[in-house]
C-alpha cells in the first residue's frame, strides 16, 4: 500500500551497514546512492530510504515492518541484526494477537527505530 518510506539517521553510515545486512535475507537491496540518502528494494525501485539527519531534534521511534517470503527469511533477518549489534525486542515467534501465522522478529537500528521482519503465512 506505500509507495516508499524514509526515515532520518543520526549515524547514516552505521544505519546503511545494517539494512545492506538486514534487509538482504529478505531480498531487498540497495539499489541508489543519492545525495547521502540510500535507497533500497526488492523489484528495482527503492520502497525504502535512509538519510542522514536532516532536521535535528530528538529522534521519534518509527516502526518499520518488512515483508519476508518466509520463516527462515525472519530468522536470517534476526540473525544479521544480532551480528550488526541490533538490540533485541522480540526474538521470532508466532503472533496469534495479530493472526494466525503471523510470525515476526523486532530489533532496533543503531539510531533506535523499531524494524520488523514479518511472514503472515503458516509453516
């Protein structure tokens, strides 16, 4: 339903490193480096940016949920954030609250937004 979604990075470096990582297990990847923004996606055209802090101020948290083919793509995304240093929300697991075979992991970015790998298909 989005077209694309950007978010500002206080440390854009560190946040590129840990969406080429945690993104790739998903099939998305970088695709444009434009102006210190990156863009990334899955079919040719950036659905998602970074960019460096443009505005100043505190940092709001956002929740960004990314589409995975699969439960083993949900835990490669996991296992790529641990190794990136993410913090860890929620280790994947079913989510019946949300529906049946809903399954997910949550880790925070290195600038401390909320980002999601999410599979909505049963085993």
């Amino acid at each position: 339903m989005l077209d694309h979604v950007s978010i500002q990075c206080g440390d854009a470096t560190a946040s590129a490193a840990f969406y080429d990582a945690v993104l790739a297990p998903l099939g998305v990847t970088r695709i444009m480096d434009v102006g210190g923004a990156v863009g990334y996606g899955a079919d040719g055209k950036p659905d998602f940016w970074i960019g460096p802090d443009a505005t100043g101020g505190p940092n709001r948290e956002n929740h960004l949920a990314f589409a995975s083919a699969d439960r083993d793509a949900v835990r490669a995304f996991f296992a790529a954030a641990l190794a990136h240093g993410a913090e860890v929300l929620h280790e994947p697991r079913e989510w019946p609250e949300y529906h049946s075979g809903y399954h997910g992991a949550f880790v925070r970015d290195p600038v401390g937004n909320n980002v999601e790998a999410v599979c909505h298909t049963p085993q």
